[in-house]
C-alpha cells in the first residue's frame, strides 16, 4: 500500500476507477492505517504463534525441543508467507494490489478506529516525550520539488517520447536563463540607417531574410522604429520609396530591460502582442535583439530556417576532431551544437569566455584548454578574437 505511486492514483482516481478512490483515501489517513496494518499484523503474528506452541506441545509434549522447532517453524513460515513474499508482490505490482487490499483495509480501519486512537494516542504521547514531532501531513512529504521532478522525467525513457522529454526538461532550464543568454548581441543585428542613400537602404531591404528589421538614424543606439519590410517593399512596388515614406511605415519600437528572466520575456510577449524586442542595459543602450522565435528555441530546439551566411547551421566537426568558429559565437550554443560542456555562468560568447580565461589580448595562435576543450586562436581584430580552432574533447576511459 505505502509503496503505489500516489500520482499514478490520482490519475487512475480521476479516470474514475473505484479503487483508486479507495486507495486515496486510505493514504490521505496514513496514521490509521499504519497503526491498523502494524496492529493486525502484531495481533496474527502472535496468535499464529501461540496457537501452533499449543498444538505442537498437545501432539508432542512439553519438552524444549518441541519448543524450538514450533517456534522456529512458525517464524520462517511468517517471514516467508507474513514478511518476504507479500512485500516482494507488493513492490512489484502495487497499484493492482493496493486496490485489492483496500476491500479490505477500509473497513478494518473503520471498524478499529476507537482501538486504533487509544494506541496513537499513546505514541503520540511517547514522541512528544522525546522531542519529535508527529508527522501529520503525509501529501507534503510525497511533494516533489522540481530536482526530483527532473529526475523522474530523466528515468521515463519507456514513458515519454524522447522530443517530449527534452521540452520538459528545457521549461526546466529556462528558470535560470534571462534574455541575454539568446540574445542576437548588437554587433551582429541587421538594421537600417535613416541617414543612409535610399539605393543603400533599398539594396539592403532587397537582400533582407528577416520580416523585421530595427531602424535607427546614425546610431544603433538612436532606435527610431521597427519596419515590417513587406511594407517597405509595397512602397518600392508603388515607387513610393523615400526616406520619409519610410519612416511613416515605421512602428514603436519595444525594449526590453537587460537580465530579465526569458520565461518572464515569454510572458511579456505574450501579452504585449509582439514578437521583437530590443535589450537595453540600465544605461538604454543597445545591449542586443531578442525574438519570439528565439525563446521558443530554447524550449523545442533548433527550426530549420536560417538566414544566408548564418555560420550556426553548418556547425559540426571535422574529420580531423576539429573545428574553426567565430569568435562572438555564443557559448551555449557552440555546447549545444557540438556536444561539449564549455562554462556558462560567465561570459556568454566565445571571445568574451577567451578574455576572461587569459585576462589578456591575446595574439593570434596562442592555444588554451578551456573544460577539456583544447583551443587555438587563429586571428584577432583589434579587441576582438575573430576566429578560434576548436578540437573535440577526449573521451575519458573508465
């Protein structure tokens, strides 16, 4: 009985099967039970016990050697058929078996209830003797925390379909993850300048991927708006195009407070009804961009679609265990991508985690081991490492 999984009941309850309710019922008196299954069990183990001695010294007399084998008799059929053998049943199939015990174990309790609060009352008495609490609220204890949840979820290969199981433990994952861990930082958005040549604008819409684009007028910092570029092409259909044309086109920009929590930012776009949103630090600069696409990624996986040129989607080793990447890719999706543990509690790109590990400007060709990774820089721009070589970590003999 104590061994059934009570969420396992509680969805057999709620399909409606009798049992369960019974079953339910039972665990949400634990106290009662225990003392009326341990009261039971006492009460037959001990007249099992005396009324076999009786019969044994009946049929062959009282002496100390009839003594012996009725009690060591008695006590290895009890631990056979009374001990062993029905907890081994009862780990092995316990719902089936809760069920059917509890045809039975519902009226005990019931009908010894007045026996049974006589003796809880007496070890209630004894634990307040000793300075222990009683433990009353058996449903709190069966409560999972979220580790132990994960846990489980992690252990239900046959139950869960391994997509299924991996947005689970990704809704999981998300607690601890704020916008600026997917974030596309500022140095790689595609945006429009207003002060540019309308040719320069329109050859930049025309080789556009993305349906949205931020506009800004001379400095990324100076957002202006957000184009929908289906309309800047309906102007260009109409030959409408100018720099006023689109500015009108443009729709208010939304920002999003730099280190807000992404399940939180999913929140938000929900209910501000937007998909794109610019992350400002507590100074309103421009830190990076984050979309609606972007947070569910993280919950379901890569999508298919990339934009021309995007690095990321051809990310995998080469034959030779090696790998040249760029230096502001982000660090937790080279992990993703590629299947190594590179430390995300820091800098969030690959030039940034290099910085911090050297506490220097590096030069180019200079090699370092970062989480078993081993890493050579193959070219530096000014404060920036531009590429790096990458080469699969060793698996480790057991």
């Amino acid at each position: 009985m104590m061994a059934v999984n009570r969420y396992r009941i509680r969805h057999l309850a709620q399909q409606g099967r009798p049992g369960a309710h019974r079953v339910l019922a039972l665990l949400n008196q634990t106290d009662r039970l225990l003392a009326t299954i341990l009261l039971g069990n006492n009460l037959v183990n001990a007249a099992l016990t005396a009324l076999v001695t009786a019969l044994a010294i009946q049929s062959f007399g009282n002496n100390d050697t009839v003594l012996a084998i009725a009690t060591a008799l008695v006590a290895l059929a009890i631990i056979i058929f009374a001990e062993i053998t029905p907890k081994i049943l009862g780990a092995s199939r316990p719902e089936p078996i809760a069920m059917a015990t509890s045809l039975v174990l519902m009226p005990l309790v019931r009908f010894g209830y007045p026996l049974v609060m006589v003796i809880n009352g007496l070890v209630s008495g004894l634990i307040r003797v000793i300075g222990l609490r009683k433990l009353t609220e058996p449903s709190q204890q069966q409560a999972m925390s979220p580790q132990e949840l994960r846990t489980a979820i992690l252990e239900s290969t046959r139950l869960i379909p391994s997509k299924h199981r991996s947005i689970m433990l990704n809704l999981f994952d998300i607690e601890d993850l704020t916008v600026n861990d997917v974030m596309v930082p500022r140095n790689r958005i595609e945006a429009l300048d207003l002060e540019s040549e309308t040719q320069t604008l329109i050859d930049q819409l025309t080789t556009c991927f993305h349906n949205k684009l931020p506009v800004y007028a001379g400095d990324l910092h100076n957002i202006v708006g957000i184009l929908h570029v289906r309309k800047a092409m309906a102007l260009l259909s109409r030959n409408e195009f100018t720099h006023e044309t689109l500015r009108d086109a443009l729709i208010e920009p939304y920002f999003v407070p730099g280190g807000t929590p992404l399940f939180t930012q999913l929140q938000y776009f929900q209910e501000n009804k937007q998909r794109i949103g610019l992350i400002v630090d507590e100074y309103g600069e421009i830190e990076g961009l984050v979309t609606l696409e972007d947070i569910i990624e993280e919950l379901v996986g890569e999508f298919t679609t990339h934009a021309p040129g995007d690095q990321s989607t051809g990310m995998r080793w080469e034959e030779d265990g090696t790998i040249i990447v760029d230096g502001t890719a982000p660090v937790r999706e080279l992990n993703r991508r590629l299947g190594i543990q590179l430390p995300t509690d820091g800098a969030r790109t690959l030039n940034g985690l290099l910085l911090e590990t050297l506490e220097d400007l590096p030069d180019a060709h200079v090699s370092v081991k970062i989480a078993d990774v081993p890493m050579e820089i193959l070219q530096t721009q000014g404060r920036l490492i531009r590429r790096v070589r990458l080469g699969r970590p060793q698996t480790k003999a057991i």
